[in-house]
C-alpha cells in the first residue's frame, strides 16, 4: 500500500514541483518576515496609537470616497483599540506564515526528518487564513493612501512604480491559495490513508 501511495504521489507532482514548493515557501517566509518586522516595529514605537490615529485621520480616503464614513465613525473613534489589532494582526500572521513556511521546506526534506505530522493540515489551514488576512490589510492600507495605481513618471525612474502595499496584496492572496490548497491536499490524504472501520 505504501509503494503503491508513494508511486500515484510521484505520477501527480510535476517534475517542477519539488522547486516549485521550494520558490512558494520562499515568497511565504518573506511575506512573514515583511510582516514580523512590521509588526514589531508597532509594538516598539509608543506613540504608534496616537501616529496611527494621525495616519488614518490625513489619508486621502478618510476625508472622500467609499471609507470616508467607515473611517470618521468607527476607525477613528476606536483608534488605539484598532492601531493594537492591526500590530496583533500583522506580528500573529507573521510570524504563522513564517513557521509555515519553514515546514513546508522541511517537508522537502528526505527520510524521518521530512516525515508527514497530523498537525500540517491545521497549519496549512491556518496559514491560508494568515495570508488572506495580511492581503486585505494591505488593501485597506493602499486603500487609505489614496489607491495611486502604478503608472509611467519621471518620477518612478529611481522608485518603485508599484506602491509596496498593492503589491503585497497578490503576493499574499496567492500565498493564501497556495495554503489552502496544500491544506485540501493534506486533508485528502489522511482521509485515504485512514484504515478502515471494521
């Protein structure tokens, strides 16, 4: 049974896969390290609730467009409340998407060290979640900036024309993808290698 698993595990996973997998935990550790240092980088400042709330309070989308209302009646009233959760959400998320980064390179790995654990479909589940979350967070962050999609300008010739927070907003929805499909995976195979009930 086993050489038989192992046999239909190697006719589904392309040639490329192995690199593939490796390229994935790649981007997934450092959109977590994006997010640790984000995130610890808030927990160190303690004037972060009052910066954020001065943030929020000048952004383009809190004085016009779809926010406006969102932003003046509920973010700003509630600012210290909601300038902890985003540093909770970006340090938790973080640092989820860093360790599950490193198990998905771990399970690369040959012979006991690489072995499968009951716990990996959880993780995966949970990754996915991390990623979906940080990727509307930083939509909601360019959101607030004023959402200046990319563009040709002179003064794009020594910057990025792409603001950070758009582009980790694909970056992470398809970290988020990727997870949750390891984690249908995960879940499938267990179902198959249960034995079954007498």
């Amino acid at each position: 049974m086993t050489s038989r698993t192992t046999t239909i595990a190697a006719q589904r996973l392309p040639r490329s896969g192995h690199a593939a997998l490796a390229a994935g935990a790649l981007v997934q550790a450092s959109l977590g390290a994006e997010f640790v240092l984000a995130g610890l980088s808030k927990a160190v400042d303690p004037d972060f609730p009052a910066q954020f709330a001065a943030f929020v309070q000048s952004s383009p989308a809190a004085t016009s467009g779809p926010l406006a209302g969102l932003l003046s009646s509920v973010v700003l009233p509630l600012s210290p409340l909601v300038a902890r959760f985003s540093e909770v959400v970006e340090l938790g998320a973080g640092l989820v998407l860093l360790l599950t980064a490193l198990e998905v390179a771990r399970r690369r790995l040959a012979g006991p060290l690489g072995a499968q654990h009951a716990y990996e479909p959880v993780a995966a589940l949970l990754s996915a979640v991390s990623a979906f979350a940080l990727s509307g967070m930083s939509l909601g962050i360019f959101l607030l900036e004023g959402a200046r999609l990319p563009s040709v300008s002179p003064l794009n010739a020594f910057g990025s024309p792409i603001a950070v927070e758009l582009l980790l907003v694909p970056l992470a929805l398809a970290i988020g993808w990727l997870e949750l499909g390891r984690f249908v995976a995960l879940r499938a195979g267990a179902r198959s290698t249960m034995p079954a009930a007498s």
